[in-house]
C-alpha cells in the first residue's frame, strides 16, 4: 500500500471516530436537557456558540495548520473534544445554559479543527500522478462517510443514554476518542501540510477570485438547508405530524445517514458527466439551480395541504439527493483549486463561509418558523439556493 494511501486511510479513520462523537454528543445533550426541564429555545441557544465558534475556528484554524502542520491541529481538535465531553460529567446542578453553551463552543472549535484538518490534508497525501477524478473520489469519501456516521453517532448518543445514563456515554465517548488521539498521532508524519514558508495572518482571506465565490456561494448552500432543518423541521414533525421523539430523531438520522451515502457515491453518479476526469465548474451552478426548485415545491404541496406527510417526505428525500450532490461538489473544488501550500488556509477560509451560512440558518429557522411557519422557512431555503446559484455562475467555465 502507498504511504500516501495509508496515511489518508489513518486520516479518515481518525474523523470518522471524532464524527461520531460528535453526532452523539448533539443527541445527548438534546434528549437528556429536554429531560431537565429546558425548553426548546434554550436546548437551541446551547449549539449557538457550536456554530459562531466554527465559523472563527475555520478562519484561524487554517492559518494555524499551515503554520504548525495539519497533523497537529487535527489532534488538538481531538483533544478539545476530549475536554468538551468531560465537562459536562459535572452535577447537574452546575450544567447551567451559560456553562453548557461554553462547552459546546469548545466542542464546535474542537469540530471544525478536525474537520478542516482532515479535509486539507488529503490533497498533501494524494500520491503523485493521480489526476483529478481520484481526488474527487477520495474527497467525496471522505466528506459522505463522515456525514453517514454522524446520523450513526445519534443512534449511538440515544442508545449510551438509555444504556449507561448521560455520564456514562459521556466517559464511553471522551475515553474511546482518547485512545483514537493517540494511535493516529503515533502513525500520522509530523508536519502534514505544513507550508514551507510562515504564511501571515492576512493571508487567510483569500485573494483567489474562484476560492472566494466558491465561498460566498458555499455560505447560502448551508444555511438553505439549515434554515429549515435544523429548528423548524424537527418541531413541525413533532408537533403538527405529532410524531414521537423517537420516531423523529431516528428519521433525522436515517435521512443524514442516506445522505453520506448519496455523497460518497457522488464521483460515480457523475462520472458520465464528467468522463473520467474531474468535475468542471459549471457543474455547481446547475446542480445548485437543480436543487432551487425543491423546497419550492415541498412549500408549494403543504400551502395546498394535499398529503402533507407524504410531501414532506418525499420532497425530503429528493432535496437531501440533490444537496449531497452539490455539497460533494463543493467539497472536492475547494481542495482542486488550492495551491498545496495554500490548502489548509484555503479549507479555512472557505468553510468559514459554510459556518457562517450555518449559522444564519440557524436563527433564522427558529424565527421563520415562529413568524411564517415550515413554509416561510422554505421559501428562504429556495431564495438562499438561488442566489447560490447566480453566485456560481463566475465558476461555470472554470476547471480543476
């Protein structure tokens, strides 16, 4: 096996641990807090700082890796995960909103270190002479896999909180993630992805035209999709299907372990397309177009309330298809079109963009839906993809 392949394998296998930590820990503190007394508004305020502490870390988090290696942040990641999960093993009676929200910020740092650190590195480890297709493909598992195993990790959250009490899969979770930190630092090169002159600060904001409209484009995916179904779904399933906890949490995570699936597979649902080599631009822009039309429609089915669930449903399904497609995509053109030294500020900055698009989702979909309803919230979804879309348009003729 090339040395290139191994370590990318050890790579993976590192992220998919830290996934599914970390789709656990969003469960466990979802269903045990709702159990404490919380209400939905403030179990919502407890992931705020998760995403505004993402959307700095990725920002700073490139910089960093380009500085000290990508090898280095990623374990650091790891290891402020370990931290974030045992501070909450403290009695109940200190878990307030304002000491939860701390560790959850110290977990989105943890996240998107990891996260940035393990995209950025693959192209360092891409062996020489592999052309695009094969750094789509390798992007692609990546970035499904990890999606996959976090709709896995909040069966596993729900499964150790009925097993061994909220503390207990506390301990599972931090010590198991523990002994991952330490055998993929003992296998893993020092200085991966480590430029080799010290880049400054100022130049995390990209100054590549592609790179910062990829972004910018990047940023209203995200939030397109989270504008509906981070809050206002799972409430509308709760309380207007009147499904149960249950029922809505396994759904969710069946739906975003499908997705990982659709994602990995992308490069082989578009290789017609592409015949062999790696995507162009002008992919983005359609697929994002494509993709415009979905919550349209769903909003349409529910405005004229004909089979509502089996709209939802459906509509669902087809927009987490076409989402996986275009999130493939994205994820593969940040890395194709980064210098190598330029990589892991490039990863930075660009899902910097996706926190921040995360992040806006997520208020607006408590406050779309608390004003305007599920539709409300997906008619933004349909205006945020359009103007995705007319943000791609500068990439249309460009390739890898």
């Amino acid at each position: 096996m090339e040395q290139g392949l191994r370590h990318y394998l050890v790579v993976t296998g590192g992220y998919w641990a830290f996934t599914l930590t970390d789709g656990a820990i969003r469960m466990l503190v979802v269903l045990y807090f709702h159990l404490l007394g919380y209400s939905p508004f403030e179990v919502a305020m407890l992931f705020l700082f998760y995403e505004f502490f993402g959307m700095i870390t990725n920002l700073v988090g490139g910089w960093l890796g380009s500085r000290i290696g990508l090898n280095l942040t990623m374990h650091i990641g790891m290891g402020m995960q370990v931290v974030a999960l045992a501070m909450l093993m403290v009695p109940d009676s200190l878990l307030s909103v304002a000491y939860v929200m701390l560790a959850q910020a110290l977990s989105g740092i943890a996240k998107d270190l990891n996260k940035m650190s393990a995209k950025a590195s693959v192209k360092t480890l891409l062996p020489k002479g592999n052309n695009d297709s094969t750094l789509f493909k390798w992007i692609a598992v990546l970035t499904g896999s990890k999606n996959a195993l976090k709709g896995a990790g909040f069966f596993l959250g729900a499964l150790l909180l009925e097993w061994f009490e909220f503390r207990g899969a506390l301990a599972i979770l931090s010590s198991s993630l523990f002994v991952v930190l330490i055998v993929t630092l003992s296998l893993l090169p020092k200085g991966l992805g480590k430029a080799k002159s010290k880049p400054k600060f100022s130049q995390v904001f990209s100054n590549t035209a592609a790179i910062n409209w990829l972004s910018a484009a990047r940023f209203f995916l995200f939030g397109s999709r989270d504008v509906w179904f981070v809050v206002a779904l799972p409430v509308y399933l709760y309380s207007v299907f009147e499904w149960r906890f249950t029922e809505v949490g396994s759904f969710l995570a069946v739906w975003v372990i499908a997705y990982g699936i659709v994602q990995a597979s992308s490069p082989k649902l578009l290789r017609r397309s592409h015949q062999g080599k790696g995507p162009g631009g002008g992919a983005i822009m359609f697929w994002a177009f494509v993709l415009a039309f979905l919550p349209a429609l769903i909003a349409l089915g529910l405005y004229l309330d004909y089979e509502p669930q089996l709209i939802l449903i459906t509509g669902l399904i087809l927009f987490g298809i076409v989402f996986a497609i275009n999130s493939a995509l994205h994820s593969y053109f940040i890395v194709a079109w980064s210098e190598h030294d330029k990589v892991s500020m490039n990863v930075g900055f660009y899902y910097m963009a996706n926190a921040g698009g995360r992040l806006v989702g997520t208020v607006l979909s408590g406050w779309v839906y608390q004003s305007q309803g599920l539709i409300g919230c997906l008619i933004y979804s349909s205006l945020f993809i359009m103007a995705a879309t007319l943000l791609s348009i500068p990439l249309s003729r460009k390739i890898a």
